[in-house]
C-alpha cells in the first residue's frame, strides 16, 4: 500500500483519537502532529499516536497527503484561511472535525477556491466530557456515525479515500449537506444542551427558596441534565456559529411549552395524557434503543438490591453467555435498588439467562 503522510493539527481527545484509528489499519503511515500546548504534544510522541510533533501550524502543512484540522471552530476558520497562504502539495485533502459545518464549509469553499486541493468537512459524533491527548480513545468512534459534508472541493474518490484512511476507527461513515447537518444537530445536541443547562440554571434558583430541590433531584432530573456538564468553551463556539437552526429550535419549543401550559390550564386530561404518550411511542421507536446502531438487541431487567456483590453474583451466574452491554439504571431510590439491565445478542441467551436467574435468585426479572 502507498505510504502516505497524515498531519492532525490539534493533538486532543478528537484528533489523538483519530490518530490512534489511522495507526491501527494503516500501521506504517507517517503520522506528524500540531498541537498548541505542550502537555499533549508530549503525551501523543511518548504513546506514539505520532511520528514528530509541531508547535507551529504551518511547519509540517506542506508535507501532508491528508490534513486533519482538529481544533476548536473558530481556529478551523483560522487554520484553514492559513492553508491558503501556504504552498501544499498538490491534490492534499484537508478536512476537518468541528461540530458545526456550514461556517467551515463556507471558509474553506472561500478561501481554498483557487488551490488545487480537496476539502471535505467532516464532524465524528462521539466525544465526552474529556479533553487532551491523555484523554485519546482508539474506540472513541467505534459504531459512531462519522459525518462527511461534501461541497464543490470535494472532488471525486476524496470520501472514498478519507474512509480509506479511517477505517480503524470502525466508525459509521455518512454523507450529508452541511446545513442538514447543522439543522439536524440543533434539534438532537445543540438544544438540548440549552435545556440542560437552562434546567440547572432554573434548579439553582430554586434551591434558594426550596432548599429540599437539590436533595430530592434523583435519577430523572440527573439524566436530563448530564450533558450540562460538558465544556463551556465548545458549547459557546457551537452556538454562535449555529444560529438560526439553533434559534428555531427555540422558537418552536416555546410553542409546544405553551400547548402543555395550555392543556395544564383547562385541565384538559386527554391532550395531557396523548402527550406523554407521543413522546413515549416516538422514543420507543427512536434509533437510541438501538445501541451501537445494530437493530436488535434482547435486554433482561433484573431488580437487584444494593447489596455487596449483588451484581457481581448475577454475572457470575451467566458466565460463559456472550453479553453486549450491562447498564445499571438507579431508580428514584436510588439507596434501596438499582435496574440492572443486561444485553445479549439473541433471544436464546436472554431466555437461558433470565431462567437461571429466577432459579438461583430471589430477584425480579423483566424481558424486555
Ligand atoms: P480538546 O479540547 O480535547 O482539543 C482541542 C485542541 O485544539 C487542543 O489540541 C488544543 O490545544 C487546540 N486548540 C484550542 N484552541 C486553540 C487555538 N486557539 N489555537 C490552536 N490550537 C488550539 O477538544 P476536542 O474535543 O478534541 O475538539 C476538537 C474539535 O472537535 C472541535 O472543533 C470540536 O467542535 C470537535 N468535536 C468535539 C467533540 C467532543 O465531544 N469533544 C465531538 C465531535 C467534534
């Protein structure tokens, strides 16, 4: 296979994680990387994840076959205006990871227009509330979808090529206009955290008067408000660069706030009842049951105690049976039990497994 050389300017938890993917399948690829701080820079040559590393963007640019901008928007912007400046080898893609697309992809249609070179915007929808090279993940992506947003720069074979590159991330790779994506993004990431955060904000307030609000908060209002722990800095740069598919976002839930208001008021029972069951027929059937984007999967229930090693007795029981995922969901009481909830991958292991347990086990069992 030709040997080719990749540069991922930005050494943290996306770019090191790419890094990783590329060297899994692509083993004597030369990898060089650009990170701004020092700590990452170190951390990505000592693990290897790259061959040589930079503290200046445009030192290793004209060396590259494939550029990966990994880098907060705003400097996507900036490193892609620098690209332009700069004399690259001929046919180089550069892509990119930011979570909004249209801006990037505007930039760099701008900016790139007379070099021949290919662009090809792209967002890795994984990540977590974890930062730098430290935090790299070679299995970050794994069954994530990896979305490519093709525009004029993108010439032909360049996504064939990028998925070559990217195998080793075993991620999900799609195509998708730009401002679909930012359109799509806003309803199922960017407001949703607005509402996270703005349930916190709302919490807060309200533990001032109702001091009991932040003892009671168990684990409904916990699993709503996860993601309003997530890093300012990226939330801030996703929204500005968002705006109008963020702000109709916005416009329309204060609408259908106003429906429930509304129903809440005339006491309406059978449009308050059809609206919990909406949500809950729509979520149901929602590609999140589906984890890991395999279509089905059979989950067992089983109500342990919290007990020392109650779990770890269950498992111990199923030894030797092929599990895909374990998810301890803690109810409102979160100190009597918790749901355990185990995945198999076929509808004999959960039927084997659920029968064992009620055999060696005073516990409940739900299929799913
Ligand atoms: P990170 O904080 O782990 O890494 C950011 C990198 O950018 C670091 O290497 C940092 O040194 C560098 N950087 C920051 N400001 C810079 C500046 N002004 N000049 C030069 N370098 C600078 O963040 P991350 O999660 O790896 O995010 C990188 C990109 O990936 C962002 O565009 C983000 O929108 C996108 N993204 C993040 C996630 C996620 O959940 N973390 C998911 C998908 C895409």
């Amino acid at each position: 296979m030709e040997k080719r050389i990749i540069y991922i300017a930005g050494l943290g938890l996306i770019g090191s994680s790419i890094a990783l993917g590329i060297r899994r399948d692509h083993p004597d690829y030369t990898i060089l990387g650009y990170n701004r701080g020092e700590e990452s820079r170190k951390i990505a040559l000592e693990k290897r994840m790259v061959d040589q590393v930079t503290d200046q963007f445009a030192e290793f640019a004209p060396l590259a076959d494939v550029i990966i901008l990994a880098v907060p928007i705003k400097q996507t912007i900036e490193f892609i205006r620098q690209l332009a400046t700069l004399d690259l080898k001929k046919d180089v893609i550069i892509s990119d990871a930011g979570s909004t697309k249209a801006e990037i992809v505007a930039a760099a249609e701008e900016a790139l227009k007379e070099k021949t070179i290919r662009f090809i915007g792209a967002h890795p929808m994984a990540g977590s509330h974890k930062s730098g090279a430290s935090a790299a993940d070679v299995n970050l992506f794994e069954n994530a979808y990896y979305i490519f947003t093709p525009s004029h720069l993108t010439k032909d074979g360049t996504i064939a090529e990028m998925k070559n590159l990217l195998s080793g991330l075993h991620a999900r790779f799609i195509e998708i206009d730009a401002n679909e994506h930012d359109r799509v993004t806003s309803q199922i990431s960017h407001f949703p955290h607005i509402l996270a955060s703005s349930l916190m904000d709302q919490a807060a307030a309200y533990t001032q008067q109702h001091e009991m609000t932040q003892h009671f908060a168990a684990g409904g209002f916990r699993d709503m408000t996860r993601i309003a722990e997530s890093e300012p800095g990226m939330w801030t740069s996703i929204l500005l660069t968002n705006p109008d598919a963020i702000l109709e976002r916005i416009e329309d839930f204060k609408k259908r706030l106003d429906t429930i208001s509304g129903a809440i008021q005339n006491k309406n029972e059978d449009v308050i009842w059809n609206f919990f069951q909406h949500g809950r027929q729509v979520r149901k059937a929602m590609e999140i049951h589906k984890r890991a984007g395999v279509d089905s999967f059979y989950d067992i229930f089983i109500n342990v105690p919290d007990e020392e090693d109650a779990i770890l007795g269950v498992l111990e029981l199923l030894r030797g049976t092929s599990i895909v995922n374990i998810h301890i969901n803690e109810e409102n009481r979160e100190d009597i039990n918790g749901i355990l909830q185990i995945t198999f991958k076929n509808r004999d292991d959960l039927e084997r497994s659920a029968k064992i347990i009620r055999e060696k086990t005073h516990y409940q069992v739900f299929l799913d």
